[in-house]
C-alpha cells in the first residue's frame, strides 16, 4: 500500500500500543552513546490520534515566489552554535 490513514483507537493499530524504542530527531550523533542518548522508550498510540503513510512526496513550493532562497555559509561552530 502506497498510502494509508490508520486511527490508533481501532483494533488493527493494537500492535502498535507496545512500548518500543523510539529514536529521536535532531540529536548530536556520538556512536559510542547511540542507544542511551539517541532512543527512548515510547507508545505511538499514547503519542498521537493517527498515522498517514505517504510513500512518495515531493519538495514544497514557496507561498512567496518572489523571496529566493539564499545559501548561507555554514558556521564554523555548527553544529554546537559555540
């Protein structure tokens, strides 16, 4: 299936109420305290109402056309913003 909408309130998400490692987004990625800094224990359905899955997107396009976007130079700092 490419795309779906799944409730988390009806009988075919009960598999999902186990508590599972969950892996965090935006975190500094250190291999040699992946497991204990980068996951942590959670219920997807305790979490959120719904999942859509949607196979394949697409980039956005600006509500703005007018504004280019413009690249900037990474600091030298990133990603500790020091």
């Amino acid at each position: 299936i490419d795309r779906f909408y799944l409730p988390l309130h009806v009988t075919a998400a009960q598999p999902l109420h186990d508590v599972m490692q969950q892996r965090a987004i935006g975190v500094v990625y250190r291999p040699a305290t992946e497991r204990a800094s980068h996951y942590f224990r959670a219920s997807l359905t305790s979490q959120f109402d719904a999942v859509f899955h949607v196979d394949e997107t697409s980039a956005v396009i600006p509500l703005d056309e007018e504004q280019q976007f413009r690249r900037h130079e990474t600091p030298e700092t990133y990603p500790f913003g020091v």
